[in-house]
C-alpha cells in the first residue's frame, strides 16, 4: 500500500513503506546511519533512498547548528496555560534562557 502526498494522481509522489517510515525519522534527530540500524537496511541503501527522496522534493535538507559539539543540550519545554497570553510567556522564558 502507497502513502500519498500532494496529487493522489502524481505517481511522482507515491512512496512505499519504507520511505514513508525514513520520512519520518530525521525530525526525530535520525541521521542515515542510525535510519540504518533502526530499519536494519544497508547505510548505502537509506542513503540512496534519501537521496531519491530529496530529488523528488519530498524531503529537504537543512543545514543546522550540532548543539551537543559546543557542549550544549538541548530540550522541549512545554507549557500549558489557561488564559494566559502565549507569547508573553514565551518571550519572559526566552529572554530568562539566553545569556
């Protein structure tokens, strides 16, 4: 079974399971060679199917700054209010975590 993207009608844009799942695993912090041990498929083989997927327009590689070499950690925080104003919130916690 194809997951579909865009035009249901574009078989440009069909993928198969296994991109449909690699698609997924780089916003959680997978690089290809952690795809790799996860899928249990050859490193050669995710990176060609990423590269195919890019070429396609399907995916996007961005350039970003590897936080952990400077020494730094990284998180989520979530906040939940009620009937607070987010983004005031958000700038207040911001400017606290900034040095």
């Amino acid at each position: 079974m194809h997951k579909l993207l865009k035009n249901p009608n574009d078989t440009e844009t069909q993928l198969d399971p296994k991109d449909h799942f690699i698609v997924r695993l780089p916003v959680r912090g997978y690089n290809a060679k952690s795809i790799s041990e996860t899928t249990k498929t050859p490193l050669s083989t995710i990176q060609r199917r990423i590269r195919k997927l890019y070429h396609r327009g399907i995916i996007n590689l961005q350039t970003g700054v590897n936080y952990s070499s400077l020494g730094y950690k990284r998180g989520l925080l979530m906040v939940n209010l009620s009937k607070g104003e987010a983004s005031k919130v958000g700038n207040t916690i911001s400017k606290k975590l900034v040095c």
